[in-house]
C-alpha cells in the first residue's frame, strides 16, 4: 500500500517500451539508482550490446493519492538536482562529487 511521501525510480531501458519502477527509500537511493541505470546504458553501448539507445527515468513521489513527478522548491526535477549537485555552488556544498551522469 502506498503511503504520502513514498519515492520510486521509474527507468524505460528502450524508449517506446513501457517502463519499470523501483522502489526507493530516499533521495540519495533515487540518485544512485538513476546513475547506476545510466551507466549501465552508455556501458552496454560503448561495447556494442546494443547497437544504439533511447533510455528515460526519473523519480515519482506518492502525493493527495497519486504517483507525481518529484521536485522541490530549488531544483526542477531529479536530473536537475543531479546536474546541480555535480557542480560547485557558492557557499553551499556539492551533496555529490560523481559527474558522470
């Protein structure tokens, strides 16, 4: 049973396919997970598994009874917040050192 605030990676390894969700506890989980599925698609690229590729993913939050797409008050979305994290800021501190994705 979903409850408020309950997170969920959602990744489509091949777009038009439809995709698969991942439960996750936290941000930090969401992000690793988001990476880890990211790179897995540029590996199997690079050494010919697949001959090309279209992957997506984000990450759902449980909100008034509905699965909706995360976001918060500084950072659009989830790849935003990784993008941001990777990067330098003034007088705050990157939450990420990894900028691969």
């Amino acid at each position: 049973m979903n409850k408020e605030g309950d997170l969920q990676v959602w990744w489509i390894p091949q777009i038009p396919m439809k995709s698969f969700i991942v439960p996750v506890k936290t941000i930090n989980e969401a992000v690793l997970l988001l990476k880890t599925l990211a790179k897995y698609d540029r590996f199997q690229y690079k050494n010919n598994i697949k001959p090309d590729y279209a992957s997506a993913g984000g990450l759902h939050i449980y909100e008034d009874s509905e699965w909706i797409s995360w976001y918060n008050d500084e950072f659009t979305d989830i790849e935003d917040f990784i993008r941001s994290a990777n990067k330098p800021r003034q007088n705050k501190v990157a939450k990420f050192n990894n900028t691969d994705f």
